[in-house]
C-alpha cells in the first residue's frame, strides 16, 4: 500500500509537473512572506525551559517584583581600590543625567549608606582594634592632611622612624611597608606606569580581586524595535569609560554583564556568523550533491527542492513555537544535512533507473517503487526521534524537536511531489554508465561477504559500552549554552568564582519577617550553604557599643583629618631637601643590622635618593602617585567616622540571600 501510494503521488506529480511546481513555489513564497513578517528569535535563556514549572512561576514572580531581568551590571576593575573607587564614581558621576539612555544607576556594595556605616557592619572586637589603629595613627594622619606631597610625606615617614628609634614600633615590622614603597619609587624611576594602595599598605592581609572591583547597576532605556534593544546604553557606557580615560588617568577598565548586555551580544552573535555559516553550509551541500550526483541539472532541482522545504519549515515552525530559541534555531542546520539526504536518495535512484531503461517518465516512476520503503521508513525514523523531544520541560530541546520533526515530514513531501516535477521538467540527460563509485566495490564485497561477523561485532561493541552510560553526565546548566569569550559571559563567570559577588545565591522570598528568620535559621545549616544574608543582615548589631568605638576615634582622628590650616604646596627644592632628609634618616636607622626591617630601610634610602637626584618630571609623578590614592582614603575615613545608628523598616517582602558554595547558578524562591 505505501509504495503504491508513493508511486501514485510520483505519478501524477510527474504528469502534471508544471502546476506542481508552481504550487511549491507558492508555498514557499507564501512561508516566506510569513516568516518575514513573524520572524522573531528570543536569545533569553530562561525562555529555554519551560514557564510551567513551579520554581519558574516563582522565579518570574521574583523578576516582576524586583525587575532585575532589565539591567546592565558595569564592573569596574583597576589596579588598586583607590582608583576603583574613583573610577566607579566619575564613571556614576558622567552618565547621572543620561535620560535618554537610562532610567536609573546606583552603586552596589557602596554609596552613601554604606560609606558612613560600614565600620558597623564589623564584629565589636575587630571594630576596637580598628578604631585603636585609627588613634595610633592620628599624629601621621595629621602630618600627611595638613602637607599633601612629598615633603608631608617623607615628614610622616621620619616622625615613624622616631618611633622606631624610641622603641615604639619594631623596626621589622616595617619591612612590607619599606618595600612597597620601595618597589613603587623604583617603578617610577624606571620609567614605569606604576600604581600605590595606601589600603594596601595598611592591611594585614593581600588584598584580593573584589578589593579592586566595584559594581554599577544600570536600569537602560530599551528599543525592542532594535536587534540589540540594549545597545546604546551599553554603548554609552563604553563611550563615557572612553572619554573619561579609564585606562590612562585610573589605570582602570570596566566590564559589562548581566541580562541586557548577554542578551544584546548573542544577537550580535547570532548576526554576524549568519552570513558566512550560510554560504558555507551552501557551498558544503553542493560539493556533496556534485560527488553524488554529477549532472547540474539534478542538482538544480535537489537544491530548489531543499530551499522549498526550508522556506516551508520555517513558517510552519514558527507557526507553532511563535518565535525560535537559542536551540530550536538549529532546526535550519538539521533541515538542510538531513533534508538533502531525501533528494540524494531518490535522484540516486532515479540516475540507475535512467541509466536501465533511458525513458525519463518510466525512470521516474520505478525510481518512486524502489526508494518508496526506504525513503518513507528513513522521513518516519528520522521524524520520530525529533519529536520524542517534545514531552521534556526543557523548552529549548522540546521546540527544536518539534520543528525539526515537523521538517523531516516537509522534506519527505516535497521529495516526492516537486523533486520529480522538476526532474520531469528539467529532463536530465541520461546515463552513459551505473551510478555509483567503482573503486569502492571492493568495500562492499567485503562487507556483504563478511555480514554476519560484523553485524554481530557492532552488537557487540555497543552491549560492551553500555554501562559506560552510567557515567554519562546531562549538564542543565543553560548558561554554558553561551559562548564564554563573550565579555558579558567571561565576565560573568569571573564574578562567580568570587562567593561576596553573589553570582552563585539562591533567593528565596516570603512575605513576613517571622517567616524569613525560619528559612535562614533553616538553610544556616545546610553545609552546602555559605552564608545567609536576609533584610536583618542590613541592621548591624550592638549598634551602641560599636558607635561609642567610633566616636571615640573621631575625637582623635577627626582634627587630625581636618586640619586648621594646609601648607603651602612645597617647592620642587623643599621636597629634593625632604627626600635627602629622609634618606638620612633611614641609614642612620638601619646602621649595618642584616635584620629584614634594616634591608628593607636601606633599599627605600637608596631608592629615595635616586628619586631626589632624578628630574623634577619624575618627582612630580611620584608625589601625583603617593598623594592622589592618600587623599581619597583620607575622603572615606572621613565617611567612616560620621556614622550614625542604622535601621531598616522591613517590607512585604524580605529576602534571604544565601550564597552557595557550588559553581552552579539558580534561584529557589519561596513565598
């Protein structure tokens, strides 16, 4: 019955082979101008599986209660926190009254709140240590505010080294200061593009990337009317770090992520290759119709024949998906390697056929009797798999095989409807000699002569891998669906190897406080959690205690930072005469000891003393270098000593953000 159906269709389409033609041809104009006018891709990943999930339906109700799925995260990255700093802020500073590209920006882990607050967030104990260093170094402090150069600072250098002299301080334990500022005058003597952290300096411990980070989240305007609906305000962010010098003047560099710049560089993506794929799948599939086909006319019609069935599969596709995903787009790629193989099969057919009996109608009826079995069991197999796609949650794969399913029948169809019309038409010539490659003979002898060992061998291989399925993996993950040097993507996945960025936290919300503290009491003691952070995790606590700490070292430190009056800026002799000054008085302090704090003196006298012999240029720079970082820590110390009590009026809705220790990204929103 179905090569008698097969034929039948064969037939008549043959006999009536100008008006099939044209009815392909309206088909495909037809899906054409509809997938023109519906064509619609959507490269978010969340689209991938499927909205009927629970924990989607929760996770689409968080983004539309805090809306986080429309932002740009610009990280901006130097060399030291001080110009992070400074960079961060003049980049806020540039684009603030930017209306037109964006609705709003705010600093995250950083702004006025937490510049004056953030010493309360420390335990107590830390906290006294802190404030009791602020105290010690009140009398440098005061040196270095009131002359802000070198001649202030080789004054605070040499008031320490008195200290160290009247036993106050341990000469070894100004080896890692010694030395930094050592390396960095060296740096600049030979002619270097040196940078210096007085953070750095002062902390116990190396600092680490997210010292030298900081975030600026950005609500654009979008134009869904673009490609890149989120261009020109990620453009203008590039554009404003550009004018602002980033890398000349803050020896900084800021990166884009989040949901709009990923999304506006994988439709980028998928643009730019769109052109070169396709005239590279082209060529590819007519360098295979050649080898197994040899007459251009036939591959005239095989080639039509797949781009009707193309046209055709689009429109039906998107007809029942609405737009394509960043997996179901691939449908095109299967269509074209799998729906060739149709038109192969059956011009193959009818090129031996031809070349038995040379009449082209009785050739194309006998072609349609052989492949109708193998052609029909090839579309169905092939169709079937395609669709045992469709009942998995995971939306991306379950559209792929439903189109792609759908397409295997398009082009079963249109290989025996137009393929034969068109061969009628076009009426090749026939064949000189059977078809086929005769080198290859041998290969097949072998094979039908060797069957059953082969046939038995393959069966074995196969049973002797399956337990290797076992350890077969199935990575969920939709964001290593991306491509990882994409700046959004490689910045993302640099964030996430740091756990305070928060890229790895699971957001559960709920809709009072009592129920709040029961999920982070709950989920403090699961040993894959971290940490637990929830709205209460803003109110620092024994505020009292902490404030006393502080405004006890704002009575110490606070005329120290603010002093009556500010030196004249020193000459470029008085800061050549503080420079030989200091010099002496670190060789007068380390003397002949092989200690590492004598060393390390020795080395900044010599490197002090190259520095006063050098051009007035290099010391200019020097003195640029130490004082610009100085001053802006001494802008945040002030910050930090005006803190005042801190509290939070919890929402409807709290959130407990809980940072994991896994690699893998996710949301578990509770309500």
């Amino acid at each position: 019955m179905l090569i008698s159906i097969v034929v039948q269709i064969v037939r008549a389409c043959t006999r009536f082979a100008t008006l099939t033609l044209i009815l392909g041809l309206i088909l495909a104009i037809a899906a054409g101008y509809y997938t023109a006018r519906h064509f619609a891709i959507n490269t978010d990943i969340n689209t991938l599986i499927s909205a009927n999930l629970d924990w989607r339906q929760r996770d689409q109700q968080f983004d539309r209660a805090f809306d986080r799925d429309r932002t740009i995260l610009a990280v901006v990255e130097a060399l030291t926190p001080e110009q992070t700093s400074s960079a961060a802020a003049a980049l806020e500073q540039k684009l603030k009254g930017d209306k037109t590209n964006f609705q709003s920006m705010q600093p995250l882990g950083s702004g006025e709140f937490f510049d004056k607050n953030g010493l309360l967030f420390l335990p107590t104990e830390e906290l006294g240590k802190i404030t009791g260093q602020f105290g010690a170094a009140a009398p440098l402090i005061e040196i270095m505010a009131g002359d802000p150069s070198i001649r202030g600072l080789t004054g605070a250098l040499e008031t320490g080294l008195a200290g160290v002299k009247r036993g106050e301080v341990k000469l070894d334990n100004t080896a890692r200061p010694f030395n930094m500022i050592s390396q960095t005058v060296e740096d600049i003597l030979n002619k270097g593009n040196p940078s210096f952290s007085w953070r750095e300096l002062t902390s116990d411990t190396p600092l680490s990337d997210s010292d030298r980070r900081a975030f600026i989240e950005f609500k654009p305007v979008l134009d869904y009317n673009s490609l890149e609906p989120g261009k020109e305000a990620t453009d203008a962010i590039r554009s404003a770090a550009a004018e602002l010098d980033f890398p000349g003047k803050y020896q900084a560099r800021v990166r884009l992520t989040g949901p709009v710049p990923i999304a506006n560089e994988e439709y980028a993506t998928v643009q730019d290759g769109a052109i070169i794929n396709g005239i590279g799948t082209v060529l590819v599939v007519l360098l295979i119709l050649w080898m197994a086909l040899h007459s251009a006319k036939i591959i005239f019609a095989v080639f039509v024949n797949l781009f009707i069935g193309l046209s055709m599969t689009t429109a039906v596709g998107l007809l029942m998906v609405g737009s394509l995903n960043l997996l179901s787009v691939a449908f095109a790629v299967l269509f074209v390697g799998l729906g060739v193989d149709f038109g192969i099969q059956f011009s193959v057919r009818y090129r031996s056929e031809r070349f038995k009996n040379d009449n082209l109608a009785e050739a194309l009826e006998e072609a349609a009797r052989r492949s109708a079995v193998p052609l029909s069991l090839a579309a169905m197999a092939t169709a079937a798999g395609f669709l045992c796609f469709m009942p998995t949650d995971y939306k991306g794969i379950s559209e792929l095989g439903e189109i792609a399913g759908a397409g295997m029948l398009i082009a079963f169809t249109s290989s025996i409807t137009v393929l034969p019309a068109m061969l009628k038409l076009l009426n090749p010539p026939g064949e000189s000699e059977p078809v086929g490659y005769a080198f290859l003979a041998p290969l097949d002898y072998f094979l039908e002569r060797h069957r059953i060992p082969i046939v038995f061998g393959t069966i074995l291989i196969a049973l002797a891998g399956m337990p290797l399925l076992y350890f077969m993996k199935f990575d969920f993950n939709p964001m290593n669906l991306r491509n990882p040097k994409a700046e959004s993507i490689a910045t993302f996945l640099d964030l996430r190897k740091d756990p305070n960025t928060g890229a790895n936290a699971i957001d559960v919300m709920t809709n009072s406080e009592a129920d709040a503290k029961k999920i982070e009491a709950k989920l403090e003691k699961v040993p894959e959690v971290l940490r637990v952070m929830s709205l209460d995790s803003f109110v620092p606590e024994d505020q009292p205690a902490k404030l006393k700490l502080i405004a006890q070292a704002a009575k110490v430190v606070g005329p120290a930072l603010n002093p009556d009056s500010v030196d004249v800026a020193s000459s470029d002799e008085e800061n050549v005469e503080a420079l030989k000054s200091s010099v002496a008085s670190l060789r007068t302090t380390a003397g002949d000891a092989n200690s590492a704090g004598a060393v390390a003196a020795r080395r900044l006298a010599d490197a002090l003393s190259k520095l006063a012999d050098s051009s007035q240029a290099t010391r200019d720079k020097a003195q640029s270098i130490f004082v610009t970082p100085l001053k802006i820590v001494f802008d945040q110390l002030r910050n930090t000593l005006q803190a005042a009590v801190s509290d939070l009026n919890p929402s409807k809705y709290l959130i407990t953000n809980a940072l994991t220790r896994s690699n893998s990204s996710g949301r578990i929103i509770g309500l």
